[in-house]
C-alpha cells in the first residue's frame, strides 16, 4: 500500500495539546550539558506551517498536501446524519467560527464537504464514552431496527469492533468512493481491522480524538540538570530510552517535602502514573495482545503472555509499590507541582495544563523494552473515534463518500493547523520537541485486542494493568492469565465467526 505519509499526518494534530519543550543535551562528559540549552533559544526555526512532511506524488492543493479523487460536480441532494459519541475535544459537529485555529478548522473541513457534495451533515451526540458504551450501541441498535435513522456511526474506540460484530456495519472496502490507500486513512489501522477483505470500522484524520491521544513521557528539566541525570532526549535518539533507564533515573529522587512522614502529592518523586495509562509501558515494549494469524483470524498473541511481560509487570510494579519513587495518583495534577521528574500520561496533558506548568519539561516517547527493540512503540487511548456505515444506511454511497471527504478535507485542512500551527508555532520552544513528537506518532501501534476490547470482557488492558496499580500482586499473572485466556479465545472465535457470516 502507498501510505508513506499516511500515519505520519495522521497523528500529527495530537501534538498540539504539548506546550513547551526546551532544547536540552545532556551532561556526560563528551556530549552537551541539559543546561546549556534550558532556555529553550534554538538557532533552527519550526517547520514551514503551509507544507507536509513528506511531498507525496500526485494530484496535490496549493500547499502540497494531496487531494482525494472524489469527482468534482457531486450533488447528492442529501442531509448524512451521523450518530456521534460525547468526545472529550471538539471533533463534529461546529456551528461557527469562533478564532480558535482547531475549531475552526473543523468548520471548514464540514463546510467543504457540504459544498463538494452537495449534501447537509447532521450530527446527533448520543453519550458513548466507556461508561456509556452499551447503552451507545443499544441506541445505534434501535436505529438500525427503526429502519436507518442514521448514515454513519462515529463512536467511542471500543464500541466500533461491538458494533461491527453485531452486523450493525457495512464493508467500506466493497463501497465506492473510499479509497484506504491514501495517507489520511492509517495504514497501521486500515491493515490490522482489515479481516477476510472487508473492513467495518475506520479512523485517521477524520477523527481529532484519535489524534489527541498518543502516549508520550514527560520530563521536569530542571530536576534532571539538579541530579545531573542523562539527558532523555540523546538517550531516545541513541536508542537507549528503555524503560529501565527511565526507572534507573528515576530512583532515588523521593523527599519527604513536607515532612508528616506520609506520601502525598505534595512529595518529591521520580515517575508518577495513573491506573489508565501503564497500558502503555505494555505496548511500549513491544508487546500486542491480539494479532490476525496466517489464515487472517484474531488469535491472542504469544508476546502476550511471555517472559517479556512477567519481567515488565515485575519491575513497574516493585517501582511503584515496593520503594518511595513511584506515586500513584492524579498525573497532572502532580506533575504540574515541579517536584516529579517522570509522569506517564496522554499528550494533551500539556493542553488541559496549560495553566498549571510553570517550568519547562521536555516529553520523549514511552521507553523501549530493550536497545534491541526495533523501534519506539506508542500506545493510544481509548477515547478516539472508529466511523462505519451503518447496515440499514439508504444510501451507502453517499456516506461513503462523506467518509472519504471529511477524512480527506480534515488531513488537508485539520491536521496542519493543529501540528503545523498550533504545536511547532505556537506551543513549542524548540526544535527538539518537534523532532520527539515525529517519533512518537510514527511509532503509533494499533493493537486488535484493544479494538474488540469490550468482546473480549476487557482483559487485554486489566490483566496487566491490575498488577500494576497493586490490585493483584505480580505472582497472580500466571493463574489470572491462563483463566482469561480460555475466556478471551472463546470469544475471539465467536468474533471471527460472526466477521465471517456478515456480507
């Protein structure tokens, strides 16, 4: 497939929430001092905001970003309801402009659908979140059975596998007008969702959620020059970010700041994280939980349960429970105090904390396993976006091609305004930071397991991430393992089937 650029842009838009990152080196004796470039002053200036990454080949607009082959003249005359989730940031529908880039350039890429095909986009926001999700697909159900209230399906991460296995979606692969070739779909997602030729649900530049949550580790700059610790910038691009390197400089950094003898916020510490995110530590070293086998079924994957995994869930876990330097707790919230050197956290922690940081940090990728691992593994949250077409759809072509507009429009129009603009001009002091998020995004890993997490009673995210914030000890992966997995390929074997039986 020619996607060369296709995840590079994609995941551009979720930088933007990260404000500032100095340009810092570190302190062994033949490399440049942290210090030296604290200020954040760099000699080199951010990328062009008008042009992308990469010039891809082709029919491209003024800026050079490409043009979908959506033929020019489409008049459908039709109104494209869509049934949305309650996302966490603006995504959908946006009724005026109102100055914000982001927003604003959401408006346009649905006003430039609107105009290109001739249609009304009409959004209806039914909550969908995780707590929300079963009573999401009831509501996508019930349209369904009422006879197609709704074109599109634009739900919460984990509802698009359960609604696609219900028969509740159509193939997109089989309809015109979408073209997953092109950069604004994921490769690394279109080919993993990607089951016996026929694809349900979809993501990319459509869905600014996606885009906002990528996994990243934080770090205090100054509490790094005070320890006269190893720069984590020249660690990732020497490849020996690992995560124990990261627990290494990490260790004892804890004080007693204010000296009641008991650990809270207000303490010193060196890595703080919350239940949600040690999924990332999982993924970030390499590991999956669900992959497509030979003959292109979902099958539980054996790095899964592996010694890679036990000795991972060993050394977070005696990190965080057995010593003082590992806080457990409210990351922001934390972090923004100044006293944490790591925190472990999706990167629009930088937005929502915006107004609380008052002291530069840097951000890096999550940490390898190990220097032989090939390359640094990002995980995303849960709360993005899947889109499909929903099976009792009158007119399937036409959302197919809304589909295709709005992800084209939103890689053209959406993207550049929320990396080029908002996170290279506007929240970053260095070049430095730009160059981290590249690794970053490019290294975004589409796990199934996580897609059909719902089906599969959530174990490919608590099994791991209960011994991590010590709600069962280390010694119980074994047992709770092999109990799980008689559930989960149960499970998977009935998904398979039922992806099978659909049309």
């Amino acid at each position: 497939m020619k996607r060369t650029i296709a995840f590079v842009m994609v995941l551009l838009m979720l930088s933007v929430m990260l404000i500032a990152c100095a340009d810092n080196k570190n302190n062994d004796s033949d490399t440049t001092t942290l210090s030296e470039n604290i200020s954040g002053d760099s000699t080199a200036t951010p990328g062009d905001t008008n042009t992308p990454t990469d010039q891809p080949e082709g029919n491209v607009d003024e800026n050079g970003y490409l043009k979908d082959d959506l033929p020019d003249g489409l008049n459908f005359g039709k109104t494209v309801s869509i049934m949305c989730w309650n996302a966490e940031q603006p995504e959908f529908d946006v009724k005026e402009q109102t100055g914000d880039i982001v927003s604003d350039a959401i408006y346009t890429r649905n006003l430039n659908t609107e105009t290109r095909l001739g249609i009304t986009l009409k959004y209806i926001e039914e909550k969908g979140d995780f707590n929300n999700q079963s009573a999401w697909i009831t509501a996508a159900e019930a349209s369904i059975k009422s006879g197609g209230e709704y074109d599109i399906f634009a739900g919460y991460s984990m509802t698009g596998a359960s609604v696609a296995v219900k028969g509740f979606a159509l193939d997109m692969m089989s309809q015109s007008y979408l073209d997953f070739e092109k950069p604004w779909w994921p490769e690394s997602l279109i080919s993993q969702a990607t089951i016996n030729d026929k694809l349900y649900f979809a993501s990319g530049d459509i869905s600014t959620n996606m885009l906002h949550f990528m996994y990243a580790m934080f770090f205090n700059k100054q509490i790094i020059i005070d320890n006269n610790l190893e720069n984590p910038y020249e660690l990732v691009d020497d490849q020996k970010w690992t995560y124990t390197k990261m627990l290494e400089m990490a260790s004892n950094l804890y004080s007693d700041n204010n000296g009641d003898g008991v650990k809270d916020q207000n303490d010193s510490y060196g890595l703080c994280t919350a239940a949600i995110h040690y999924d990332s530590f999982f993924t970030g070293a390499g590991l999956e939980t669900v992959v497509k086998d030979a003959n292109d079924q979902l099958v539980l994957s054996s790095s899964f349960n592996s010694e890679k995994t036990v000795k991972l869930l060993e050394d977070v876990y005696n990190f965080m429970w057995n010593g003082k330097d590992g806080y457990h707790g409210s990351t922001g919230a934390v972090f923004s105090l100044g006293n944490t050197l790591f925190t472990l956290d999706r990167s629009y922690m930088g937005l929502l904390r915006k107004d609380d940081i008052t002291f530069e940090y840097g951000i890096v990728p999550v940490p390898k396993f190990d220097e032989q691992q090939e390359k640094y593994v990002t995980c995303m949250a849960f709360p993005f976006t899947m889109y499909e077409i929903s099976a009792a759809c009158k007119d399937p072509e036409v959302a197919a091609a809304t589909l295709e507009c709005l992800c084209s429009e939103g890689y053209r129009n959406v993207t550049p305004m929320l990396f080029e603009t908002s996170m290279k001009l506007k929240y970053s002091s260095d070049n430095e930071a730009s160059r981290m998020y590249d690794i970053i995004r490019d290294g975004v890993s589409i796990d199934m397991g996580r897609l059909f997490c719902t089906e599969l009673q959530n174990f490919p995210y608590s099994l791991f991430r209960n011994i991590c914030e010590n709600k069962a000890p280390t010694n119980t992966w074994a047992s709770s393992y092999k109990a799980a997995a008689r559930i989960m390929e149960k499970a998977l074997q009935n998904i398979n089937s039922s992806l099978a039986a659909l049309k």
